[in-house]
C-alpha cells in the first residue's frame, strides 16, 4: 500500500523543479528554479503527466506530502543539514563535480561523504520503487544519483530504468582516482540505458567498465553476466527552441531590450555572459581578457560594454565564495582602472532572472560570450541562437563545451588561452553583418531542429525499444 499515486513516468532528480519560498508572513510558495535541468525536463513532465521525485531545497524539514504545483506532481525527499553538507555540498560538488570536470578544481575525498551519498542515493531509490507503477519508466537524473539505478533495480526488476548524465564523464585517467570508482560503475549499470552529452563521454563509461569491471562490450553496449545488455550512448540536449523563440518576438521583450540599450547609454555593441556563478564556467578569464582589450585599446568603453550575469550558485560551498569574491574583485578593478561616468566597462549582476529578462537579454547582446573550461553542454549558447531570429549576433563559444559539437559556426575559442579569447572577442565585436549571419543562420537550423522534445523523445523512445529483460532470478543468464 502507498501514499502516492503511481505514475508511468517517474522523473528522479537531486532537486524538484520548483523552489520554496516562504514570506515574512509564513506563508509558503513555490518558485520555478532556474538552472539547465529544470530548463530542460519541464516540458518533458508536462507531456507524459510524470511525477517528479526530488529534494525541496531547505534542510532538516519534516517530509511533507506530494503535491501538485503549476501542474507537475512533485514529491519531496527530504535532507538533513549534515547530509545537504556531506551529501550535496561534499560528495556531489566537492567531490564529483570537479573530478567529472576535468579536474579543473581539486576534488575532495572523504569517506563520511560516500556514506552519505549511499545513504541519500538510497532514500531516492525507496521513494522511486514507491511511486513507480507496475513496469512504469523510472528516468534518473546526473551525477548525484549515480547509485541509483541499481538500488532500484534490487527492489523493482519489472521498470525500465533509463539515466541521464547532464554533465560530462571523465576518461579513465581521471575517473580512476575515485576510490570508489567501481561502486559508482556498478550503480549506473543499474540502468537499461545511459545517457551521455557527448559520444566521447559514453566511450569513456564503456571503456571503464570494460577495464575496471570486467564486463563484456560492444560498441555501445555493455553485457552483463546475467545477460542483461546496458546501452550506453549519447544524446546532446538541447533547449525549447520555439518557446524562447517566441519570447524573443514578444513585445514585452521587445520594448525591454529598447530599455536595456538605452540604460546603458546606448552604446555600439554589447558583449554578455550568463552563467551559474561556477568555477567551471571561465568568467573571470573572460572577463580578464575584454579588460585587456580595453587597456590595449582595441576596444573603447564609449563604444561597448560587458553585461555579465552571474547566478548565484554553491553558494555555502567553500570554492564558490572565494570566486565570487574573486570575480568581484576583478569587476571592480576593471571598471576602477577603465571605466568613466555613466560608462562602466562591466556592468555585473550577480542574481537569477525570469526567462523573459534573459531572452532580453540575449536579444540585446550582439557578442555572446560562453567560455567554460569544460561544460557537459551549455544551455545558454543554444538559449541565444534560439533567441537571434533575425540571424544576427556573434556567438564565441569554448571548445570545451559539449554545444560546442553542435554550434561549430561560432567562434570558437580555447578559454585557457587569454589571447587566442582576445582575439576571437575582437573578431566577432568586428564581424560584418554578412559573416555573422552566415554562421547564425547554419546554428539556427542545428538548434531549431535538434530541441529540447526531441532530446527527450529520442531518449525515451530507445529507452522504450530496448530489448525486454526479465527479473534475473526467474531466467536463465544468457550467454552473449
Ligand atoms: P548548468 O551548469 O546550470 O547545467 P547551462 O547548461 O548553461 O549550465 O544551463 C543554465 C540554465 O540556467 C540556462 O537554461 C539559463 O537560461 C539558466 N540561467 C543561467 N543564468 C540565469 C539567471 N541569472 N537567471 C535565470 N536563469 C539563468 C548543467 C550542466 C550543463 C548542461 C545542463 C543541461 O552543467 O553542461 O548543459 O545541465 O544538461
């Protein structure tokens, strides 16, 4: 007997889509919460009338029941504060997040923090095995559930099990630091299909599993002893195309984006970055680099400006407080030593924005500035050439960015090297219209063609289509 309603599609994600405000007053409501999973799955739930397991976003609460807002069923995991400190804070982003981001921060391994992961990981899973009905599609979501798909697969062999993979997997060489590497392995196996931005990062997964536990391979797919096949495979995500399209055409937008140019004092060109405030992202190298052009002289502060959002983000984790101070620091030189009255150089916000102040916003810049040292894919190149219908706008993008597989036509840039950024910065803030709209029209049709439904359809449709595999305690292992 259960509490909940059974769903067909069960969504299983580190955090619910919707964050909980309460007012001076005590009253309580719900925000959508920003970020590139949200962004991303909404639609999906929508259209499959899924339930949504996932964490509220306040510690120590008691567990409180289901509930439907805006028309998605959430239900809540809740969190101790130790465990939002060893789970969430410490082995997700203290130590996952940068080991699976090319090492670019030095992660972290500590034992009690793994406990916890295992324990946090285990509470989804109960809840998953709760709600899912009879063969129902359970879809799990990035690296804070990797164990997941296993501890589901123990309770309730009948479901389909797919999981997605939202940032990017590391090679081997990195990945075998983990001291607990093969438990992480063995958890995703769990799944009949795993899902990776990019073709190299599935590689990478099989090519582990292979090495490290031995299991037979082919191509994509992995054959487990009792015969079960694990697909692993790419699928880029992608956005809703269409939906930002629109907002990019509304008149509200419109006449917003006539306000931004004039606040600013109208100047020729506007570059901007949007990002979760995250070391992974390269903005203070990015912002370092239109310093120097200014203090070079390529660029005047009459002529241009930096918009440069950052979203709050981590913000009790250790790292992202010293960057933050770090990236303020460093606005504040730029627009100390360069800036003149009414012209900053940099124009800084660090806050999170209703969609249709980002599509402003992308509609406003005619340099879109995306510099991640690694990123698993990065919403906010494709949000802006969604947004540029006209086919106007220069995209500099980071080679090491997932979009960057798909987005070739933008300048592409290597953010470890400041002068090579300088230069690609220079070259699209000089690109003649012509140039910029040979290269926007191709991202446009890449973008328009691959969204956001699409990435989710053709998900669940392999996911669907794969082989049916029975409970391995009612059939005979196979051999291949
Ligand atoms: P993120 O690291 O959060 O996502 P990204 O893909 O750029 O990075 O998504 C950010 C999302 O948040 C975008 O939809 C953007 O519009 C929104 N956003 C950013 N700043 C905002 C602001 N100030 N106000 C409001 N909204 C804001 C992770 C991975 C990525 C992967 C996505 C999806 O790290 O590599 O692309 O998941 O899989």
């Amino acid at each position: 007997m259960t509490r909940f309603p059974q769903a067909d599609l069960v969504i299983v994600a580190n955090r619910l889509p919707v964050d909980r405000v309460t007012h001076p007053d005590g009253e309580v409501s719900w925000r959508r919460s920003p970020g590139g999973l949200v962004s991303a799955l909404e639609p999906v739930m929508r259209a499959n009338d899924g339930a949504w397991i996932g964490w509220p976003g306040a510690a120590d609460e008691e567990e409180f029941a289901p509930f439907v807002e805006d028309g998605l069923s959430l239900i809540p995991v809740s969190l101790s504060s130790d465990e939002v400190e060893e789970f969430y804070e410490g082995f997700s982003n203290g130590t996952l997040w940068p080991l699976y981001h090319d090492v670019v921060a030095k992660p972290e391994f500590h034992r009690e923090w793994w406990d916890a992961y295992v324990r946090v990981n285990q509470r989804f899973a109960d809840k998953a095995a709760e709600v899912a009905a009879k063969s129902a599609t359970v879809w799990v979501q990035d690296y804070q559930l990797q164990l997941v798909p296993q501890m589901l697969r123990d309770q309730r062999p009948d479901l389909r099990i797919g999981f997605y993979l939202h940032i990017p997997f590391p090679p081997a060489e990195l990945f075998s630091q983990l001291p607990w590497r093969r438990q992480i392995l063995e958890g995703l196996l769990g799944a009949d299909l795993i899902g990776f931005q990019l073709p190299g990062a599935a590689a990478n997964f099989v090519r582990l599993v292979r090495s490290r536990v031995g299991h037979k391979t082919h191509r994509d797919t992995i054959y487990l002893p009792d015969g079960r096949p694990v697909k692993a495979t790419a699928f880029p995500i992608s956005i809703d195309t269409a939906g930002f399209e629109e907002l990019a055409r509304s008149e509200g937008v419109e006449k917003r984006v006539q306000e931004i140019h004039d606040a600013l004092g109208n100047p020729r060109k506007i570059f901007l970055g949007v990002d979760r405030l995250d070391y992974t992202k390269g903005i203070y190298s990015r912002l370092r680099a239109f310093g120097e052009l200014i203090r070079d002289g390529h660029i005047d502060v009459e002529d241009a400006v930096f918009i440069q959002v950052a979203t709050p983000s981590r913000e009790r984790v250790e790292q992202y407080r010293i960057l933050r101070d770090e990236i303020e620091r460093l606005v504040g030189r730029i627009n100390g030593d360069h800036g003149r009255i009414g012209r900053p150089a940099i124009s800084y916000m660090h806050s999170s924005y209703p969609r249709e102040e980002m599509a402003a916003l992308y509609r406003a810049a005619d340099v879109m500035v995306v510099t991640p040292f690694r990123d698993g894919m990065n919403l906010v190149a494709k949000e802006y050439v969604a947004c540029r219908y006209e086919d106007d706008g220069a995209l500099v993008l980071s080679e090491f960015a997932g979009a960057a597989k798909e987005l070739r036509q933008a300048w592409l840039v290597n953010p470890y090297d400041i002068d090579g950024m300088k230069a690609a910065l220079l070259e699209a803030y000089a690109a003649d219209d012509k140039e910029t709209g040979r290269r926007m029209r191709a991202m446009r049709k890449t973008v328009v063609q691959h969204d956001v439904a699409r990435w989710a359809a053709d998900f669940l449709q392999e996911l669907e289509t794969l082989p049916e595999h029975h409970d391995k305690s009612v059939r005979p292992s196979s051999t291949s």
